[in-house]
C-alpha cells in the first residue's frame, strides 16, 4: 500500500501503474452527536481504504490511497455547530475532476471508500461514477454500502435506518482513533432507535425534525472496539470486491 500524500513525484512515476488502484476514502465534516467527532465519516472512509489496500496488496495489485475528501453535502446537520456543507454540484465536480486527474496517471481502476450516508451526497458519488464512466478513460467502483448487498454484511444497526454517531460508526472510530471519542459521555447516551431512512421517505431534511436533537442515532453506548475492527475488515473486503469485481468486468 502506498499513501499517495507521502510519496515523491518521483516514487510515484515509478510504480507499474497497470497494477495501481487508486482507492479514494470520502467522507465528511459533520456533527456525529455530543460524543464523536466531526471528521468521523473522514476516519471512516480512510480506515475502509486501508483494509481494502491490504486485500488488493494479496490479489497481486498496488493500492496507492488517495488524500481523503473531507468536505461534502451534509445538509441533515446543517444545524449544528462546525458542520461544513457544500453543494452538490462542487461535491461532483471535485469528483470528476480527481478521477480525471487519476485517470491520467494511467492506473488500472479508482474506487471510492465511501462513509459519508446522507442521500444527496451518495447521488453525488454515483453521478461522479457514471459521468467517469461514459468518458471512458477510467474504470471506477463504488460500493454503496447503503444499498443491497453491501449493506446486508454490515449489522442491525446500518440496515435499520437508525445509524448515526451510534454503535456502528461509533465502533469504527473507537478501533482507529480511540482518543477522539468522548468516552463517559458516550457510555451515558440512551438509545435514539429513530429510522433515519424513514425520515427521509417521510420528506424530512434534517436531524432535528427526524428526532436526533444531539444529531446521534442508534445505540452509540454499545459501540465497541472490537466490534469497529471486525468492521474495518468488513468494509476492506467490500471495497476490494467490488474493485475485483470493476477490473474483471
């Protein structure tokens, strides 16, 4: 694995780019309840494309990760402190133009380790996908972990709809970077089992309205570290699959 922001040009322009897969992790700046902080889905995705590196390293290819987006669409948060949104269509266009910028270096596929859940910034990534599809230079995998059957290996939790800043997220980011979490304020976080996915069919744009008054939902004092490195692992083999999967097709 190779972290592309660390290299040389040099070192770089070394590597046997039929075999590279560049694995770009996204995520978001965003509140995570009272007790994660707000480059969790950040911390995510990178920890998604590390995992899926050392898959790709086993099946013969060179990962080189990307510097990781930070900044997206995330207007179901917008009322909260330090939640920084863009609008969709910079979200695509900084997209496109990153897959354009890879596809030049002549690597064999790119792939986005998505984090980030809210549904326009998922239509972003898609848009993103399809648009670097059609010009043909790039082959590009994106597993969206929101639908079937990605979603289905990722616990109760993600597939209820109620899942933010709770057990699942807050799991991950207790394994990678354990200090950031609030512990005794996480530990102390009743349940909020509000179906954010039911919300949102229901025509509801933000977390407030949807019942997350401390933007969390789902059951964060259950998250556990060895629960976040199971799913690290999870998230690993499903970005490597569906770039094996981008590659053989």
């Amino acid at each position: 694995m190779t972290l592309l922001a660390e290299r040389t040009w040099e070192e770089v322009a070394g590597l046997d780019s039929s075999r590279v897969i560049a694995l770009l992790p996204v995520g978001s700046t965003e509140a995570h309840g009272p007790h994660l902080p707000l480059g969790t889905d950040v911390i995510i995705g990178q920890a998604m494309a590390r995992a899926g590196a050392a898959r790709l390293t086993a099946a013969g290819f060179h990962p080189l990760v990307l510097p990781p987006i930070a900044y997206s669409v995330t207007e179901f948060a917008a009322g909260f402190s330090g939640t920084l949104s863009v609008r969709p269509q910079t979200a695509t266009a900084l997209l496109v133009d990153i897959g354009r910028a890879v596809a030049a270096m002549g690597v064999a596929a790119l792939a986005f380790a998505n984090a980030h859940l809210e549904p326009a910034h998922i239509r972003c990534l898609h848009e993103a996908a399809a648009l670097l599809r059609e010009e043909g230079e790039l082959r590009v995998a994106f597993p969206d972990i929101t639908r079937k059957p990605w979603a289905l290996r990722l616990g109760d939790e993600l597939r209820s709809g109620a899942c933010h800043a709770g057990r699942y997220e807050g799991s991950v980011v207790m394994a990678e970077r354990g200090d950031l979490v609030r512990e005794e304020l996480r530990k102390s976080l009743a349940p909020n089992p509000r179906s954010l996915s039911e919300a949102i069919a229901e025509g509801i744009g933000t977390f407030e309205e949807a019942g997350g008054e401390r933007a969390y939902f789902g059951w964060p004092a259950e998250a556990t570290a060895e629960e976040g490195a199971a799913t690290r692992l999870t998230l690993g083999d499903i970005l490597a699959e569906a770039v094996l999967a981008e590659v053989a097709g």
